[in-house]
C-alpha cells in the first residue's frame, strides 16, 4: 500500500509561483508528485506525494521539495486509513 503526503510549503516573499512551477517540473526518483496547488491562507503551495514506504516520502520531501530556491519551509501531513 502506498503511503501517501500532503506536503504544506510556505515559500518566500514573491516567489510562490516560481516554486510551484518548479515543484511541478520535479521528477522524483522517490515519489509521486499526484497534485501541486498554490493556495491561499497560511501556506503557498500544498503537494500530494505517494510513495512506496515512509523512507522513500521523506526523501522525496527533503531533497525534491524542501531544497527547492524560494521554498522556505515545510510541513508534512500523513494520510491514514482509521477505518
């Protein structure tokens, strides 16, 4: 079963949509990037990842997404299946 991450980016003064074009632009040898949204409200963008296992996620997270120019912090949230 994939694990799949709902990655929460607060980016820099002026540089959302530069960031969300290049997350869009990632290919990730670790994940897959389902969806990238620029929203309003107390983030900028919110990335859908999927990922074989939580290792693979947080690679993902760490080198394709948080390394980002203009990216200037993340939060991370799990889905879970509580049914």
């Amino acid at each position: 079963m994939a694990i799949r991450g709902y990655v929460l980016v607060e980016t820099e003064v002026g540089r959302t949509q530069a960031v969300g074009t290049a997350i869009r632009n990632v290919t990730s040898e670790f994940a897959r990037i389902m969806a990238v949204d620029t929203v309003t409200g107390p983030f900028d963008v919110i990335v859908q990842l999927e990922a074989d296992d939580l290792d693979r996620l947080g690679k993902a997270i760490t080198q394709d997404v948080a390394s980002l120019d203009g990216v200037q912090r993340t939060t991370t949230c799990l889905s879970v299946n509580l049914g």
